[in-house]
C-alpha cells in the first residue's frame, strides 16, 4: 500500500472547549516494533478524549498527543516482528491515542477482526467500550449469570454495551439515565428495570429488589456512598471514572461488617500485554454474540473529522444515545 508523507489529524491546540480542536497536517506515523499503520476510516469519540481536551488527562509519554482511543480501518503497513495480519485486512483496534487523524499507530495484538456482517462505521464504537465493559464487568467484578447488576449512565457508550453483554450473560440488569427516553432505550437493549435519576431514587429501587451484586459506576462523588447502601452483602462496587469528583467522606464500617469490595480501574494506563489479554478474551467470549446480532454498537451520530469539535460538544450535552464517531477515511 502507497503512503503519502503527510495526513490530516485533529490537535488540541490549547486546554480549553470543544473549540480548541483545530484540523492540521501532520506527518504519518511508522509503526514499531510488533505495531501496525492503520489507515482510519471511522475513529470512536469518548469521554477521555474531552478530558485530554481539557487538559485533565495527560496521555501516557509515548502516545499520540493527539485524541482518539479506538478506530477502525484498513491495515495500512505491518512494524517488525508483526505476524497474524497482513496489509489490506479490515480491523479495529484499541489506540495509545492518535485516532483523530488518517493515520495511527498501535500495538498489533490490540486490533480486531471487524464480526461478521459489520460494517467499518459500526466497528468502530467497539474498541474502547467493550475492552473497558469486559474487563471490568467481567473480568474484574466477576459477573455471573441470575447476579443483579447496575450500572449507571445506561445510554451511554458504555452504559448501551453493558446492559447488552450483562443481559446476554444472563445477568439480571438494571440501570440509571436522566430522561424517560433513555430509560426506554435501556429497556429495549435489556435491562429489567431503567431508572431515571432525575425523579427517582435508584438506592430505594434496587434495595426493593434485593440489592445489586455488581454496581458499574462512571458517576462518583455522592454516588459512592449511595452505591454502597444499593450493594448486596459480599457486593462488588466497579469505579471507572469520577464524573462528579473523586473525593468523598465514606464510612468503611458498613463496607466491613458486609464484607463489600471497592474497586476500579483506567484501561489506558495499563500494559499492552494486559490489553491484548483483554482482546483475546472479547474474540472469544464477546465477538460470537457481535457476529449472531445478540448485540451491537448503539448509534448516535457521525461527524466529518473536520468537525470533531461539533462531536465533542454532542458528547458533553449528555443528549447522546450510545456512541458518537467521526468520519474519517
């Protein structure tokens, strides 16, 4: 495949707005030692993305200053040492950053075959996702199936792909979200029971049917406390952003005498041998259901790369219904 010298990409130009991101040329990067060029076709926008905007998420010191976390594409030229794909296949792929652009680099063991009958716009909402839902759901809160699950923000990206992994694994599902169509849309993607925060209390709903065993929570600050007080004896709490802060006053007393687990994690920061254990369990476990229309990415909007700032302002009015992508290749 030819490569030109130079791409289009989409740079923070300062900490700031949606405003902040200008379109600029930029040379194409080469991949290294055991990474893949992918030619973008469609890059996945999310919240670490605006956060990078605004200046409170630092990308790790050999990524991509440039936003973008997943995409999907075309393989475009193989780095050393690269076996298991060829110049041409169609993947997507979990980037270190550099996803807002024609080009980017990443690590071939975090790509993807695209499932069948997927078209390249709808894979590229599965990366970031579903490597954050299954490692997280799964893999680190143990998720099992007649446990009662909830997670919170439930028409977001995240939010539409845990509801339909936690329903098709037999999970009983439950969920917040802040209008009464997004708790319809929660309902149609499985969820038993979709509660709007904004007239409901979901501590009070969830104890009456007997607590959660799982809680997946993007929320924090006062949500912690009230989290715990939904959990079930031996209850397992998953933190994975804190959009209302990360510091609260909390009494591990009730933690202890109900022998409650507190825990959480970023994807970003860990290492490419964690990530790509996380790839070979979503080909196994995940990609089946992908391929049967068990379940799929939810759709908001697409916008051109030019105008990725219209996509993060989208993204932070919170009137999204699951994911937002831009147009890229």
């Amino acid at each position: 495949m030819s490569l030109p010298n130079s791409m289009r990409a989409v740079e923070i130009s300062a900490p700031g707005g949606p405003e902040v991101l200008k379109l600029v040329e930029r040379p194409v990067p080469q991949p290294g030692h055991g990474q893949i060029l992918l030619k973008i076709a469609y890059a996945g926008v999310n919240r670490p993305d605006a956060l990078q905007r605004a200046g409170s998420y630092a990308p790790p010191p050999t990524a991509s200053d440039l936003p973008g976390l997943e995409a999907s594409g075309t393989v475009a030229a193989l780095g050393p040492g690269v076996s298991g794909w060829s110049v041409g296949d169609k993947v997507c792929a979990l980037l270190p950053g550099g996803g807002y652009a024609d080009y980017a680099t990443t690590a071939a063991a975090h790509a993807l075959p695209i499932p069948n009958g997927m078209d390249l716009k709808s894979a590229a909402c599965l990366p970031e996702t579903f490597f954050t839902v299954w490692s997280n759901v799964f893999m680190r809160g143990g998720l099992k199936a007649g446990e009662r699950f909830l997670v919170h923000g439930g028409s977001s990206g995240i939010g539409t792909t845990a509801i339909q992994l936690a329903t098709v694994m037999g999970a009983r599902v439950f969920t917040t979200a802040g209008s009464d169509p997004k708790c319809r849309a929660c309902l149609d993607l499985g969820a038993e029971k979709a509660i709007n925060y904004r007239s409901e209390d979901f501590v009070e709903i969830v104890r009456a049917e007997g607590c959660a065993h799982l809680i997946l929570d993007m929320v924090g600050g006062d949500y912690l406390p009230r989290n715990i007080k939904a959990l079930a004896d031996d209850g397992r709490l998953v933190q994975i952003a804190f959009l209302q802060g990360a510091n609260v006053e909390l009494n591990f007393s009730e933690v202890m005498v109900r022998r409650l687990t507190i825990t959480g994690s970023t994807l970003r920061p860990q290492s490419e041998l964690a990530k790509a254990r996380i790839a070979k369990a979503l080909v196994q476990k995940v990609w089946p259901h992908l391929e049967s229309g068990r379940v799929a990415p939810v759709m908001d909007s697409v916008f051109d790369l030019a105008d990725a700032h219209k996509a993060h302002a989208r993204l932070e009015s919170s009137d999204h219904i699951g994911k937002i992508v831009l147009q890229v290749g």
